[in-house]
C-alpha cells in the first residue's frame, strides 16, 4: 500500500495537483462561458455539444485534483486518474492534429500533458520509496 501522508508535505506534491487542477478547471469552464473565445484561440467546432461535454469532464476533474492539494491527501487512484486524464488528452490532441483536424495550438497543450505525466509518475516513485522505508 503507498503511503501518501509524508510525500503530500512537500510542496511539489501539493503544486502538482494544484496546478493541474486549476489549469483543467480553467480549461474545461472556458468553452462554457464563451465558446466564441475558445474558437478564436483553438479554431472552429463542428460539434459545440461534444466541445462542452469534455469541458465538463475536465471541470470535474479539476475540482477532485484541487481537492487533492487541499486535503493534502492522494492515492494511487487518484495518480492514474491525473496520469490517464493527460496522457488521453495527448494521443487525442497528437492523432487529431497530424490528420488536420484541430489546430497547432492544442501541441502546446499536449506538451503541458506531457510534463503532468511526467510530475505524476516522479510522485508515484516518491511514494513507493516512502511506503517502502516505512514498512
């Protein structure tokens, strides 16, 4: 079993989920609030609904990874839901830009994405490391 309670002390383990979380609140609200705006910077929809939907999705998990930094508290489910999240959003956002249908700026996302899963998996080793000398 890992051991959360000494690795969430650090402020790296506190930033991470802070950061991803605010960043896919943002993300996710903006379509919801103004979907012109989020056309400007990300090009135009075909499917408004489905743009919305997955602005949703990403508010939720936002709202449980800003929880995770204020309770100061994480677990491997929570791990693979921060890692999954990115590392879907990556393949999507790289697959659909290599075929032309969405813009260049989402590579910009993808390279966000990438250094989340990254940040993640370092936390996940510093757990085990964690749980390991204690038992």
């Amino acid at each position: 079993m890992l051991n959360s309670s000494a690795v969430m002390k650090s402020k790296y383990a506190i930033f991470l989920p802070w950061f991803q979380g605010l960043y896919y609140f943002i993300s996710g609200v903006w379509p919801l609030l103004s979907i012109t705006s989020f056309q400007i910077v990300t090009g135009p929809k075909v499917d408004i609904w489905l743009v919305k939907t997955v602005g949703s999705l990403l508010m939720v998990t936002g709202l449980v990874l800003i929880m995770v930094a204020i309770r100061r508290r994480t677990s491997l489910e929570i791990i693979i839901l921060a890692i999954g999240n990115a590392f879907a959003l990556t393949v999507i956002e790289v697959i659909y830009w290599s075929n032309g249908t969405i813009s260049a700026i989402y590579l910009l996302d993808s390279v966000v994405e990438v250094l989340l899963i990254i940040g993640w998996l370092l936390l996940w080793r510093r757990m085990i490391r964690a749980s390991n000398i204690q038992s």
